[in-house]
C-alpha cells in the first residue's frame, strides 16, 4: 500500500510537472515547426534576415525616446499593427519617459543587433519579458539584426520572431546580391518586356559609412501595377547623364531598388539609382538601367516604385520632390 501511494503521488507529480512544462514551450514557442504561422502571413526582409507578419499590419516607426517631440505627426501609426524596418535616420536629441500607454500596440521592429546603433540602452538579453498596459514583448536576434515583437497575445508576439530565418534562396532579395558590393553594377543586357507578372522590389542602403548595408526592405508588384510600371519606363526618354557640374555630385545614389521583372520570357533585371546634385537646383541623376540602356525615372515610375515598405529615408531634394508619394 505505502509503495501504490509513492508510485501514485510520484505519477501524479510528474504529470503535473510535464502540463507546465507544455505550458511553457507553448508560450515561449519552444518546439515548434519552422510552419506553425498562418498560411495568409506575409514576409518581410531586412538586411540578411526574413520573417513573417500577419498580412494586415501596415509600417511605421515606434515611439522612442524622443516621442514627445512628435506629437500631432505620429500616433496615427501607433494606432494600427505595424512592421518596423530599421530605426527612424533622425531621432531629436530629448528624452522623454515614460511612454505612454496610448503609444503601444501590436508591432514587430527589426534593427541591428549592435547597442551602438541603439536609441538607448537595453541589457535585456534574447527572451520574453511582460512590459506595461498588459503587452508582452518577444526579443531574438538572429544574425547580425535583433527583432523585438509586442502584443498582448504573447504566442503573437513569441510566434513573429520564432519565424526569423536567414534569407535563403527563397527570400524575396538576395542579401549578397552584386550590387551590394558594386555600386556600378549593371544588370545583364535582356530582351526587351512589354509586359510584367510580377515585379520584386529590393531596396538597398548604405550602412551609414563607407559601404552598403544590404537589403532595406522588399516589396513586389503584380498585374496591371507591374505592366504600367514596364510601359511607363519604357516610354521615357534616355537619361544621358551626369547633369550635375563637376563637383557637384553626391557620394554616390540617394535610392538604389533592384527589380526583378518576372514574365513568361524568365526574370530579368532593371536597377533604378537615383542621386541628386549638392547645391543646384531640381536636378535628378540616374533612372532605370536595363543593361544596355539607361532611362529617365519620372515622378510616376518612381513613385510607383517607392511604395511602402520601400521609402526615401534621406537625399537630396530634388529626387524627394520627384519621388515622394
């Protein structure tokens, strides 16, 4: 009898200590297969790392220390779901804590793993951690970037940065393409398209000194939006640069977007860089290079180009004025 008690109770003591240990995989998304989000989430890439988000969540920047310089311009999207790709380029120099609780929703933000590229200071290492009005926030670095993921459903949360991979051969933009490493590099020279299917966009950034930090963000367009798109860089005229005096150029382009035009013909390359010049006026440099041939980028083309979550971060104000939408 007093061994059929020990046996029970040691049963029933580690029974309970596998239902909590279950709890706790499942919050911290410990074990899960690579697949377990949504079919319907989309991807997204930044650098040399993809991960997934529900297809709704839109882009933004989240409040940092400088919030409340920023009142009337930002809390519009504060109010929906968002994606962050890479921290604002200009933060002013206050501080303002804390933030409020009106400021915090559903959002993932992806910027270096480096504390020196930080707003302020955060020793939290990798893990999930309860932060004010009920959200919890996810942090995971992977690579050389460090994603942190808010919501109040902390399996979300959890579940956004679990799916973070280094971008594969599936990944919308190649981290190491060419033109990371070559500023003058031009796509191979390909029969000419009259029509597009599919249009991958892979916006690439400096890294904020001498060389190319790699993939700012992907996008795509598809249909009627990419076949416009073709025509319209195929009706311009041929940009015969450089406009701009000697010495008046910029340290290389002010926007670089690789696209890879998909067609019944194969994929096909166009590279569009654009630069401005230092001190005179409205004077735009460069425009859609197809190997063989360079054409002007219009206000319409690049526009349609520039579409969340590509942006123009900084540049001159020529190519803003032209390309802003």
């Amino acid at each position: 009898m007093n061994g059929s008690w020990w046996r029970r109770d040691r049963l029933a003591l580690v029974t309970g200590l596998l239902v909590i240990l279950a709890v706790v995989a499942v919050a911290l998304g410990a074990g899960r297969p690579a697949t377990a989000w949504p079919d319907d989430w989309r991807i997204e890439q930044y650098r040399e790392v993809t991960f997934r988000v529900p297809a709704d969540w839109g882009y933004g920047y989240e409040p940092g220390p400088d919030w409340c310089g920023h009142r009337g311009q930002q809390p519009g999207q504060q109010r929906q779901p968002y994606v962050m790709l890479g921290g604002p380029v200009v933060r002013l120099s206050i501080g303002c804590r804390p933030i409020p609780d009106s400021l915090i929703t559903d959002h993932v933000a992806v910027d270096s793993a480096d504390p020196r590229s930080w707003p302020e200071p955060d020793p939290r290492p990798d893990g999930l951690y309860r932060i004010q009005a009920g959200f919890w926030e996810a942090i995971r670095t992977v690579e050389s970037l460090r994603l942190r993921a808010v919501s109040r459903d902390v399996r979300l949360a959890q579940r956004i940065v679990d799916s973070a991979v280094r971008a594969d051969d599936t990944a919308p933009c190649d981290p190491d393409h060419p033109v990371v490493a070559d500023p003058g590099y031009r796509p191979k020279p390909a029969a000419d398209l009259e029509t597009a299917d599919r249009i991958t966009l892979c916006q690439y950034e400096p890294d904020g000194g001498s060389g190319w930090g790699g993939v700012r963000a992907a996008g795509a367009l598809t249909g009627a939006d990419a076949t416009k798109l073709i025509a319209g860089i195929a009706a311009a005229p041929v940009w015969d640069g450089p406009s701009c005096p000697a010495g008046e150029e910029r340290d290389g382009p002010d926007v670089t977007v690789l696209l890879t035009v998909h067609s019944a013909a194969g994929p096909r390359e166009l590279i569009m860089r654009l630069g401005s010049c230092e001190n005179i006026g409205p004077v735009v440099t460069g425009g859609f290079d197809d190997g063989r041939t360079v054409r002007t980028a219009t206000a319409e083309t690049c526009r349609a180009v520039l579409t969340l979550p590509l942006r123009l971060d900084f540049g001159g104000q020529s190519v803003y004025e032209r390309c802003r939408n």
